[in-house]
C-alpha cells in the first residue's frame, strides 16, 4: 500500500509535522499498514487542535474511508459502526427515523473513533455525561496485530477512552442511540452581563438538558465575562429540512482581520443580536449542535501561522477567583479572540486520560504570535492552581509536568501502554511531547 | 434517503464493489430504491458495504465471491447473472480494473497476462455471455469503466492503457449491437478518482472524488449517453492529447 508523505497541522494549524499518510479504503488495508509501521497513529477528521494527531517522521492511517455504518438494533438503538463514521452523517442518517447520539461535539465533522479517542464531550455533559458513557464496546487493533473486543469495564477501555489513539486504532465501535421525536431544540438565549452572573446562571442551567455560554473575552473591568447564555429543551416539532448552505473560506485571512478592533467589532454585533429582555425561538439540532460547520474551514480566517485553542476545566469552588484571573490575563494581553465558550461539565468520564470532570470549563482561541506562548502558560499555572486541568484535544503546548500534575491517573495509563504496546509504536508528537511514554520527555 | 425510488424493481450488479468508485455507485442506486449484488474478491470488505448501503437505503443487497481473475469463476458469475438480466431486471456496472505500474511490467512481462485477464478477458468473457439473455429481455443498462489512460498510448503507462483502450472498442462494438435490442451501454473514462489507485502517486491533479463522480455516472447512464469523461474538463485535455502529432508525442514524458 502507498503512503503520501504530507505536512499536516491539527485544527489549529500550528504547529505541522510531516509524515506518510496512509488512508486504508478497507480493513485489510488498514491492518497491513499498522502491521508494516514502526511508528504510527491513527487519524480521523484531524478535529482536535494541537499536535495529538500528528507523527512526525512516522505513518498516520487516516481513517475517512472506514466510514460505513454496520449495523443498527431498532430496538436497543444500538449502532454499530466503522470509526471514520461522522457525528453529522449519523445525524442526518438517524435523525429522521426517531434516533440521535446522546453527545456529541461542537462540530459534526469529528469522527466516531476520535471521539472515543477524546472521550469527547457536549453541551449537555451535566445530564449525559460524555461520548464513551454511551460507546458499549470497540475493537481495537493492537501493535501485536491482534483484534481485541474491548467492552466498558476492562482496563484497556478506560485507557482507550481518552486515549489519543495510543492504545491501537479501533476498527469498529458499538454505540446506542437516544430515540427521539422532531429535529428542533426551544432554544433561549439571554444576555449576561458579567462573569458572576454568567457563573450563577450556568450553575441554575445544570438542570436543563443542553447549556452553553459564550462570552466576550475582551471585554474589561466591571464588563469581564460579560456575554450570551444558550439554553435548550429538545422538543417534538420536526422543521421543514433547510438547504443546507456550505460556505469556505477562500483563502487565509490576512493578519489584521483579527486586530483587537475587528474582533471587539464582531463580538459586540455577535451580543446584539439578542434583544435585551432575551429571546426563545425554534432552532434545528444540526444547526444548535454544529454552529460553526456552516463555515467549513473556518480555522483559515486565522492565517497561515495557524491558532491555538486553550480549554480547561476548573472545579466550582474555584471557578471565580480562576475565571476572573484568566479573563483578566487575557483581557490584558490584548489577545484577540473570537468568542469564547463557558461550560459546565459533570461528573468524571470512564477514561484514565478523560478529560472530564465537574466544573467549569473555558475554551478560546488565540491566534498563534510570538507572545501567545506566554499568556498560555500564565493560563496553564492558573488552571493546575485551581486544581483543574487542560484538555488534550485542544492543547499544544503544555509541558509534561503540569500535565501528570492533572492526569493523576496517567500511571495507570503507562502501565496499560507497557503492557499492551510494550515497544512503543503507537505514538505522536503529542504522546513525545508530553513525554506520555514514560521516559524522556522533548519539549 | 432520496424521496426518487424510480430504480424499484432493479438489480445492479457492481464488479470491483471494493473498489470507492464502485461503493458510491451502489449508495446511489440504492438511494433510488435499486437491489444491488456487490461482486468481488474480498468478501469481509463486501460485507461491509453492503449493510451499510442497505442500513442507509433499507433495499436488498447481496454480495457474490469472484475472482476475475479465474475463469471459471467469471463463467459462475455469468450464470448467476443470466436468470436475471433475461428476466429484464439486471443493469451492470464493470469497475474492477488492476494497474500494476508501468516499470514493473517492463521488468517482468509475466505481470502482463494477468492484467490483461482482469481488465479485458474477463470483462468481455462476462458481457458476452450475458449479451442473449439481454436481447431477449430488451432492456438493460451496462456501464463499463475505461480510463482516459486508453485514450492514447503514454510513455508512463501505456500498457495499463492498452488494456482499457481494448475494453474500450470492445464496448463501442458491443454498445451497437445491444442498441438493436434496447440494451444500453455507457463507456465512463476517468481522468483521476480520488481513490487508493492514484493516493501517493506523484502527479496526481485535481482528483474527481467518489461520490460526485459516481452520481455524475450514474446520471449519464439513465440518460443513455454513450461516453462520459468525467471530471469532465478531461474531454478537452484528452482532445488536445490525441492531437498531437506522433513525431512531437514520442518525445513527450508523460
Ligand atoms: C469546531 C470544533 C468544536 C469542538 N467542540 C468540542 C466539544 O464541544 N467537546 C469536545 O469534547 N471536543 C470538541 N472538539 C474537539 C473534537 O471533538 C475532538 O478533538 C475529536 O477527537 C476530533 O475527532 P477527529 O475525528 O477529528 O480526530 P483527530 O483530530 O483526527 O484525532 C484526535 C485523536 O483521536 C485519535 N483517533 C482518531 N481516530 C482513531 C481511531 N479510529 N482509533 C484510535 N484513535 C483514534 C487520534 O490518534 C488522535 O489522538 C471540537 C473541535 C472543533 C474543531
Ligand atoms: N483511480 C483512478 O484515477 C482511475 C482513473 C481512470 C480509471 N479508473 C478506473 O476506475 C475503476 C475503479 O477504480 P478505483 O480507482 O476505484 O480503483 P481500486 O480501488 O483499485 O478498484 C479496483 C477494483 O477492482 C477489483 N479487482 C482487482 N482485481 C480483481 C480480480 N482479480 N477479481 C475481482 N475484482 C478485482 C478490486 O477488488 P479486490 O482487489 O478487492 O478484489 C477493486 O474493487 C477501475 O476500472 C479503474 O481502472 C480509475
């Protein structure tokens, strides 16, 4: 089989590293590619941000071509699936016949394997808790060339879910569905005017079934944390199906379309848009879900030199005093930012490595610059003193250190690695990086 | 699901159903209500395909075991074939194709044969025997698979080319005598598919992706066009590259 060597990024763009990229259109395919590989990882939508699904000087397997559907039990909802399957093609295939995916990201372009790989969560994590809470078995191709039936429990789950794909690459994975009636949420949004009330009203928002904030980062002073509050109720009503309408981005956005001007421009248009007294109106599930898919590749409007995405959780006791200092660090900064998401997460997910657990959770986006890597480590020290931590989808810089200080449970995971993978072939420039391995870390 | 089940009461017959091309093509045809039978060697990956194109479209679809490259198993596929093509209800679509590369032939002659048995002999062998039943039922779509590679002989990969470029008299003959009966065939020349064919190979440009290609096929054939060239800006590149004079071609390293 044919590798393509290629540079890739993650979402962000930043950093690259280039490797042979195989892209398997069959099981068989994919099986001699990770048998043939002294190093190799597998890929999915390349969705996370930072360097987790990259290799370089190894072989990435993509998996966009495994993406059939296996099976489907109507009465247990269960479906069984090839992991390059998407979140929106599940969508749009089982939506109309009464099912949906109890989480999903905020994008529907993730594939199922990177999800399980992420232990990905949504806005309604209070409620369903994350993806693999859902996923009741997957197999694993392991570096021995071994098949393995993983089910909910076993070690090699745990270590799986939340993974980075470290464990082996799963070929297939068993998930049930939520039945469902209509395609549309009752969507409210208020206007919050700052960060104790946002705190305040996304605590009263655990109860509803789907909540998300969005706050205007460079907003100041008695304005910090000012923003939008999202909250939704699935309902009955099935809206006429819309045309879908696909936008790209034709090129990469010259650097002051993201000036601090423009983007305080943009998030002020983006609060107003909501009437003072708040509103409620029917909105459809893909659309609530995946925001942002309408743009396809909007990580361009970024630039070339690509962005960082920072996201972590911080536990509620903490959250004010870390919030406020984390939005006045980047409020000081001047780091321009487009919205940025407020969240509350639930209980901890099944995965060693998930990153999961109750809180808050702040996600943004920093155009990649020479100073950025500096107002990311101020966040990264904010967030372990809070005792909460960083997510690994989003990260790319954090250091090996703050990264065992978070992950208490990273021992338990090497151990796994040992055991399962004992020379090492399923790696990334994350996994070495963060020094995930064991062994020397390289920064 | 598309709310057009005009293809209700079809089978489609796809050969190479491993193939990317092949596996959007089924989607397509179920989507429009058709029964579709996945031909090929690998079964497990048939398998697959199949419960996902019937999960999504919720039709029949049947996978049968042939290697093309044997014979015999070519004549079994025919006869599992004749009852329903006589029955007026088959349509048939050749994609399986090898193109092992050019050097390596030129290095070992023996690697000729066999290609040409999987993309000429058997294909032919195939449509031959099928081609009574079809008469007699008087209706029928074929479509069979070239490449643009057969347009012209290149110094890069003629013999892959001669291959198609048999396959594809063969099917201007054959589309003549089966017009008499009312059975239709679609000769398709692709430039490049986005599929594990070309992935890796240098040179490759703005590859067709599988799915578009597949409806754009799909679409020329119940519209009974003859030859497609898909992308389609292929038809100007190969009209320019069948005219140049021989004398300025053979110096050309394409
Ligand atoms: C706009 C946007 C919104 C997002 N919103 C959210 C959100 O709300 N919540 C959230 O949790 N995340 C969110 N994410 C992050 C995203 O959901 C995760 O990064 C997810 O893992 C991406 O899936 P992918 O298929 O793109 O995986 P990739 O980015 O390609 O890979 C990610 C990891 O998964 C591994 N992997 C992929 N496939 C397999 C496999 N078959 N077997 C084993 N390992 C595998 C890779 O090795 C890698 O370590 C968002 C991302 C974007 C771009
Ligand atoms: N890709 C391109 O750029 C391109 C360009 C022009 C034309 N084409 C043509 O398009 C068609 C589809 O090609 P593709 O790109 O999808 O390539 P592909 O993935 O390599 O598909 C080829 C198919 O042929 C099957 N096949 C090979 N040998 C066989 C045998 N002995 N018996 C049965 N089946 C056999 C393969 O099945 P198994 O190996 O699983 O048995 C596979 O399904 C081919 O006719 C090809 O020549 C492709």
């Amino acid at each position: 089989m044919r590798a393509k060597t290629q540079t890739l990024g993650g979402w962000g763009r930043w950093p690259t590293s280039t490797a042979s990229v195989f892209r398997p259109e069959r099981l068989a395919e994919l099986q001699r590619a990770v048998a043939d590989a002294p190093s190799v990882l597998a890929r999915g939508a390349g969705r996370s941000y930072g360097d987790q699904a990259l290799n370089q000087s190894g072989s990435l397997v993509l998996t966009t071509r495994l993406n059939r559907l296996l099976g489907f039990d109507p009465t247990t909802g269960l479906l069984v699936a090839e992991p390059g399957v998407t979140f929106r093609d599940v969508l749009a295939t089982f939506q109309p016949r009464g099912w949906r995916l109890p989480v999903s990201p905020g994008t529907g372009f993730a594939t199922l394997g990177g999800a399980i790989a992420n232990d990905v969560h949504g806005k309604n994590h209070d409620g369903r808790g994350s993806f693999s809470d859902h996923v009741q078995w997957f197999d694993l191709l392991l570096a021995s060339g071994e098949v393995r039936r993983v089910v909910r429990g076993d070690a090699l789950f745990r270590a799986t879910v939340g993974g980075m794909g470290l464990t082996g690459v799963i070929i297939a994975l068993a998930v049930t569905l939520d039945r469902v009636t209509g395609n549309a949420v009752l969507l409210k949004e208020q206007r919050i005017t700052d960060l104790d009330h946002f705190l305040s009203a996304l605590q009263a928002a655990r109860a509803s079934s789907y909540s998300v904030g969005w706050i205007d980062a460079l907003a100041r002073g008695r304005a910090l944390g000012r923003g939008l509050l999202e909250t939704a109720e699935p309902t009955d009503t099935t809206l006429p199906p819309e045309r879908e309408r696909r936008r790209r981005v034709p090129l990469d956005f010259p650097g002051f379309a993201l000036s601090a001007p423009m983007v305080r421009a943009f998030n002020l248009a983006y609060r107003w848009r909501v009437p003072t007294a708040g509103r409620e109106r029917l909105a459809p599930v893909a659309k609530f879900l995946y925001p942002l898919d309408a743009i396809e590749d909007w990580n361009r409007i970024y630039g070339k030199r690509g962005f960082h995405q920072f996201q972590c959780v911080v536990p509620d006791a903490e959250a004010p005093r870390a919030l406020t200092a984390m939005l006045q660090a980047i409020a000081d900064a001047g780091a321009a930012s487009f919205l940025a998401v407020l969240k509350t997460l639930g209980p901890r997910g099944q995965g060693m490595l998930s990153f999961p657990q109750p809180g808050f959770t702040l996600a943004l986006d920093f155009p990649h610059r020479a100073t950025t890597g500096e107002l990311l480590a101020r966040l990264e020290r904010l967030t372990l003193d809070a005792g909460g931590r960083l997510y690994l989808a989003k990260d790319s810089v954090a250091s090996p250190a703050s990264i065992a200080a978070m992950y208490p449970d990273l021992p338990a995971f090497q151990a796994v690695l040992a055991e399962v993978d004992p020379a090492g072939r399923f790696t990334s420039d994350m996994a070495r990086r963060l020094g995930v391995r064991g062994g020397e870390a390289r920064r | 699901m598309s709310a057009v089940r005009d293809l209700q009461g079809r089978l489609w017959a796809i050969v190479g159903g491993s193939s990317p091309l092949a596996r959007a093509f089924a989607h397509r045809v179920a989507a429009r209500g058709a029964s579709v039978l996945l031909v090929g060697r690998d079964l497990d990956d048939l398998a697959r395909t199949a419960a996902d194109v019937s999960l999504r479209h919720q039709v029949e679809v049947l996978v049968h075991g042939c290697d093309l490259g044997d014979p015999d198993q070519v004549g079994l596929l025919a006869r599992r074939l004749q009852s329903e093509a006589e029955a007026g209800r088959l349509d048939l679509l050749l994609a399986a194709a090898i193109m092992p590369s050019q050097a390596a032939m030129e290095a070992d002659p023996a690697l000729v044969p066999p290609l040409w048995q999987v993309n000429v002999t058997a294909p032919i062998d195939l449509l031959l025997r099928l081609a009574p039943a079809w008469q007699r039922a008087g209706r029928g779509t074929v479509v069979v698979v070239g490449s643009v590679a057969g347009d012209r002989g290149r110094l890069s990969n003629h013999l892959y080319g001669a291959s198609k470029a048999a396959l594809a008299t063969f099917t201007a003959g054959f589309r003549n005598r089966m017009a008499r009966a009312g059975v239709h065939v679609l000769t398709v020349k692709p430039g490049f598919l986005d599929t594990g064919m070309t992935w890796g190979l240098p040179g490759i440009f703005l590859p067709g992706q599988p799915d578009p290609v597949a409806g754009t096929i799909l679409a020329a054939a119940l519209n009974r066009k003859d030859v497609l060239y898909v992308p389609g800006f292929w038809w100007l590149i190969l009209t320019i590259l069948k005219h140049i004079p021989e004398p300025i071609f053979k110096r050309l390293k394409i």
